[in-house]
C-alpha cells in the first residue's frame, strides 16, 4: 500500500513517515498544498493523509481540487483543529475520515485499515495466486501454509504483483507504485529485490509463480507458455 503524507511540520512528517515504514507501507511527504495535488494527480495512492492547515493551499482546498479532477483516493484529515464545526467541513469537503491532533499512532493505523475495509470491494484485503496468499491487514504474506520472511520493501513488491497476477508488469509500473517519489530508476535496485523475492517465495516449491518476461517485465502466476 503507498501512502500520501501532507504536513509541513517536518518532525511530525518524519514521525508519521519512519512509523508508517515499519508497518511495510511505501511512503511520500508533500510540504504543501499545490505540491500533495501534483503528486496524487500523478501517482496512485491508496490513502493519503492530510493536514488541514497547509502553504499555498490549506487541506480543504486540496480535497476539492482532487475531488473535482475525479481523484478519489481515501483521505483521512489530520489537524489539531477540533470544533464539530471543522470536522464537518472536512467531511463535506470530500475527506473520508477525520483524525484530530495529538493522536496515538495505533489509533492512526486503525483508521487506515478501517479507510482500505471501506473500499475493499475495490482493493481486496486478502489475495491469494494458487497458493500463495498475502493478508494487507496484517501484512503477512505465506505460500502453502508456510510464513514468508519479508523486507518491507519486498512485502510492498509482493503485494503489488499479486494484484496484478496474470499480467506482465513493467519496472517503470513498479517504479511508481513500490518505490518512493525520489527513487533513482536507473539502478538495478528492482532487478535485486525481484531476486530476493523469488528466491523466498519459488526456492522450495516445485511450482515456480515469479516469472522474468525478458524485455517487458515480471509475472506473477501460472508458468507463461513457452
């Protein structure tokens, strides 16, 4: 799952960010307003978190701006502003769900499972490619029964192949979806996780499901026909 962080506060960016990255999501901070749109318009994230008082453009304006270009990612407002006055206006700006600062962390990462059941007709909470299954609500990933060892970053790699199974993904898709913002795409960072990933989940099953499609990309599923 990759996560939009907004907040100009950069400690509170830093806390939110280093605490979200254990929890194996991917994560991207915008300091401001105009900066959060460009980079939901661009990429696609699961959920974004969004301070209300912003630069240049404060939370409010930011969801209408997103709404009304048909962005419709899950965003949960964060902002020490806790009137039933400003909880309505975020609401009915477009906001999904309204979290008032301080906040207790675990309560933070509740409210971001209860966003991704929300809309889990959209993105299944559990999949599952033969046997191979990944649970994102407990970010635990096994094959035949058997837990997988994984690095955050291998487990968000995982994650976004497996719903993909059946389709070739490019490395500039991964690039997008697994990695952050600033990630160089010219080094061979893909090619190695890619490598460990296959190795703890092929290495001990006859079956192999992590497919290299030469010039194209990678697939996860049933061995492509030769």
């Amino acid at each position: 799952m990759r996560i939009l962080v907004v907040e100009d506060d950069l400690r509170v960016a830093s806390f939110i960010r280093r605490g979200l990255s254990e929890e194996q999501y991917t994560v991207d901070v915008a300091g401001d307003g105009e900066q959060a749109i460009e980079l939901a318009i661009a990429n696609n994230y699961d959920v974004m978190l969004l301070d209300q008082m912003l630069p240049k453009k404060n939370g409010i304006e930011v969801i209408r701006v997103l709404r009304a270009q048909g962005v419709h990612l899950p965003i949960l407002m964060l902002t020490a502003k806790d009137t039933v006055q400003d909880k309505i206006a975020g609401l009915n700006s477009g906001a999904d769900d309204y979290l008032t600062k301080p906040f207790r962390f675990d309560e933070l990462l509740a409210r971001i499972r209860a966003l991704s059941r929300r809309h889990g007709e959209l993105t299944p909470l559990t999949v599952r490619v033969a046997d191979l299954e990944l649970d994102a609500v407990r970010h635990r990933a096994s094959r035949a029964g058997r837990p997988l060892t994984l690095t955050n970053r291998e487990y968000a790699l995982l994650e976004f192949l497996m719903r993909h199974a059946g389709e070739i993904v490019s490395r500039t898709m991964l690039t997008e979806n697994v990695w952050e913002q600033d990630f160089d795409s010219m080094t061979n960072v893909i090619d190695v996780h890619i490598a460990r990933l296959r190795r703890k989940i092929d290495d001990e099953f006859d079956v192999k499901l992590l497919h290299t499609i030469r010039g194209r990309g990678f697939l996860l599923g049933t061995p492509p026909a030769a």
